[in-house]
C-alpha cells in the first residue's frame, strides 16, 4: 500500500493513504468512519513493528499488507503470484517436513474462502532457509463494515526454537523411560539371585531351629531367622516399588472367601502382636458379602503393611480391623476397611506424606522403630488401581485409623 512520504504537498500513494497521512491521530471511532482500504492502511502502519509475521491479501490473493516480521520469518518477502503457487514459491510442507503442503489447505487460502484457522503448523524450507523453519499460523477472514469477505488475514510466528526443545524433551523422556525400564529389570533379577539364598537361609534355620539346642544357639539361630525374613520383605517391597515405577504393577481377579483371606491374614501376624501383649481383633458387618471376585493376594499385602505397620508403632491396647459395606449394587461391592490403632499417632502435619515412598511420619521413629517407609507408599498404589482411596485419621499419642476402600 502506498503511504505519505513526509514531502509535503508532494506525498504520494493512494487517496486512502493520504488521508491516513493527514489524520493521524483519529480516534477509533473515527477510524471505522473512513473508507475500508484507508483502514488497512492504518493497520500496516500499525503492524509495522510487531514480531508476529502479519499478512493480509485481497480477495484474489495478493499481498496488500507484508509486514517486516513475516519478511523476517520467511526470510522472503511477498511475492506476486497466485494462491495456488505459496507452496512453491515458499516451500511450504507438512509437519512430516516432506510432504508439500497442499495449497487450498493453506490457512491463509482457507481465510480467503470464509474460513477460520487457529494454531495450524507448517514447515518451511526453501534456499533462503536450507535448515527450515517452523511456523505457527492462524487466520481469519478479513471482512468489510457489510460482513462481505474481501480477503484473509494470517498471524504466524517462528516456533523453531519451541519445536527443538520439545524434541529433546521428548528425547530426555524416552531416554529416562529406558533407563527405568532397565533399573526395574536389573532390580527384578537382583531380587530374585537374593531371595533364592535368602529363602534357603531361612528354610534351613527353620529345620535347626526344630532340632536341640540350648538357649544360646536357639536365641542365635532365632535372630538369623527373623532377620532374614526382614531382608527379604524389603526386597519384596524393593520389587513392587520398581514394578510401580514401570507401570507393571497388575491386579489379578479371582473368586475368594473375603472372611478367609482376612482370617489367615491375622493368622500370620498373630505372635508378633501378642509378643508385645496387643490384642489382634478382625469385625466384619454382616451385610458384607463374604464370596467375592478381587486380587486376594494384593488385599492381604495391604492389610499386612497396615496392621504389621499398627504393630510395630503400638507398645499397648489393641489392633483392629473393621469391614463395612458402603455400598451393594448389582454385583459390585464398595467396601470400606479400617485398622485402628493404640499407638504413637502421627502428627497433622506428617500425615500427607506418609503414603510417599521412603517417608516416615518422624525420623526418631526410623531410628527408633526401623524400616524405609515403603509399606504404605506400596498400599496406596495397590489401593489406587483397586480403584479406591486411602486416607489416615490420627492424633499424636492417641493412635491412628488408616481407611482405604
């Protein structure tokens, strides 16, 4: 568009751009008063400074605005050509970056035509630009003061630098993925080589320990045992963890007696909570069904981290368990359990993180009573995909109640 050239009465360009000249400073009211193409001047004027590429085209696609920007971006200014040959003359293609992109598909042809584009990613590459440039672009129709399309507007800008960093994000990612992947199986066989020695330690005190011996040996032998046991639970727990991390950790479904599988559940943790003189309780509601279909095996895993976990911070009073129904509805059970305990309690401000791995509501309490937190970080994710939610209700000294459905 042509413009004032600053030499008085000698200014060229079109009338539209000598009343530009001459009116400065119209207010926006003003503006929409003068003739369309006297605003597009105004609006060249306006973009001229702007670090997004503007182009504007009349309704049979020739350039009436290019600003700087865009001459910038494309590394190419506007060229006097039809629609049809932007691809060429541009090197215009698709996000593949071989694929020419196809003219009528281009947004500002599209703005042309009455239509909308927002957000469209084109590659460019062309002798200027031999190492390519990624664009952004969105345009709208340009419309007179009637509604009548008499063109398109496109908007775009450089996103090459955006596009490099989200590739090596991506990179960094799939990177990480592999390694993770790699720690979970060298963690999977490192805990298997460990557990097979590890059960045939505890295989063969068992058989000593049925033997005769005195106090001395028996009370020896007793400590290998328990912590053999110690260590191969941590590398259980090690186990699930990586399995987590890796997304592998499944549920099974199978039909079991809900009652049972509590049953030996307390069944097993039984001597360790009457050898620090607890009571151990189990109160099922009646209306609970007892045949269900679940993963038996990952129900009892997080019964035994929460009540082995009531035990070891409770030196008097009691542990319970309580099942209850929220809710029975064609076939499907919402059940709701909760182990309560006499124990330390945990403070308000330690409760959201107990369920992190390796956190402790106290670091005395580690030293005091062991462990690496874990149990309860293993819990929660099992929770999780039982489709549940796992929350702890405690006050200091007073004990906790951990609830999970």
């Amino acid at each position: 568009p042509g413009g004032p050239t600053g030499k008085g009465d000698q200014a060229t360009g079109s009338p539209a751009a000598r009343e530009q000249g001459t009116n400065r400073h119209k207010t926006v009211t003003d503006i929409r008063d003068t003739s369309f193409w006297a605003q597009i001047d105004l609006l060249a004027a306006t973009l001229d400074h702007i670090a997004d590429g503007v182009t504007v085209t009349d309704e049979t696609g020739h350039y009436i605005l290019f600003n700087p920007a865009a001459e910038r971006i494309l590394r190419l200014g506007a060229k006097d050509t039809t629609p049809n040959h932007w691809t060429d003359e541009y090197g215009l293609f698709l996000p593949d970056q071989v694929t020419p992109f196809p003219p009528e598909e281009l947004p500002l042809y599209r703005a042309m035509l009455g239509e909308t584009s927002n957000d469209v990613e084109i590659f460019l590459r062309h002798a200027e630009a031999p190492e390519g440039v990624w664009l952004s672009v969105n345009a709208t129709p340009l419309l007179d003061a009637d509604g009548k399309t008499r063109g398109g507007i496109a908007v775009f800008r450089d996103i090459t630098e955006r596009k490099r960093v989200a590739a090596e994000l991506l990179e960094a990612k799939k990177a990480a993925e592999v390694a993770n992947q790699t720690k979970s199986q060298y963690l999977a066989t490192m805990s298997h080589d460990i557990r097979t020695p590890l059960n045939a330690i505890i295989g063969m005190t068992e058989l000593v320990l049925d033997s005769k011996l005195d106090s001395g040996q028996r009370e020896n032998l007793s400590i290998v045992r328990d912590s053999s046991q110690s260590l191969l639970t941590l590398i259980e727990d090690i186990l699930d963890v990586s399995k987590i991390e890796a997304g592998r950790l499944n549920l099974s479904e199978a039909p079991f007696s809900l009652r049972g599988n509590l049953g030996d559940t307390l069944k097993s943790l039984a001597i360790r909570a009457h050898g620090k003189g607890l009571e151990l309780a189990c109160r099922i509601a009646p209306d609970v069904p007892d045949r269900i279909i679940g993963d038996a095996g990952r129900l009892r895993q997080v019964l035994t981290n929460l009540l082995g976990n009531s035990i070891k911070f409770t030196d008097a009073g009691e542990v319970v368990v309580r099942v209850n129904s929220r809710e029975i509805t064609d076939g499907q059970a919402l059940l709701e359990f909760a182990v309560s305990d006499t124990g330390i309690g945990i403070p308000e401000e330690r409760q959201q993180t107990v369920f992190d791995a390796f956190e402790q509501a106290d670091r005395s309490v580690e030293r005091r009573y062991g462990g690496t937190g874990l149990g309860l970080a293993i819990s929660a994710k099992i929770v999780e995909l039982m489709g549940g939610q796992i929350r702890v209700e405690s006050e200091p000294e007073e004990g906790s109640t951990f609830r999970f459905t």
